[in-house]
C-alpha cells in the first residue's frame, strides 16, 4: 500500500486519491478541515469526493462524515 505524505494542497491530495495513494492522517485532517471550515471552493470539494470515490475502497466508512461536511458546509 502506498502512502502518501504532506500532500497539503487541494491538486496534490487530488492526485495522490486518483493516483491509488492513501492519505497520510495528516493530509486526510488538513483536507476535511478545510472542508469543515468552508476553506475550500465548490471544484475543490467535487474534485476531492470524485477522487474519493474513484479510490474506492474506505468511502463507505467516510460516506457519513463527508455528508455531515457537506451540511455543514451549506450552512
């Protein structure tokens, strides 16, 4: 399994999902903060869920917590 590491911008978290990477725990809580904080833009967060999707494997576990960042994020 590889592992990504300090991947802390929104195309190289991007990258490395798409890429069949795994997140760092660090990466993985700079990419849902900056979800929950609203930091990111609208083809960020697409960009983010898509290449989490394509990555498959953990987005049944994450599939909750990324709806409560959605609502979140819509306020």
């Amino acid at each position: 399994m590889l592992m990504a590491t300090t991947l802390r911008t929104w195309g190289g978290i991007i990258s490395a999902l798409l890429g069949g990477r795994d997140l760092s725990a660090e990466d993985t809580f700079w990419a849902m903060d900056g979800l929950v904080r609203g930091e990111a833009t609208s083809a960020q967060v697409a960009g983010f869920l898509v290449a989490l999707r394509a990555k498959g494997r953990r987005l049944r576990r994450l599939r909750g917590w990324l709806r409560l960042c959605v609502v979140m994020r819509r306020g």
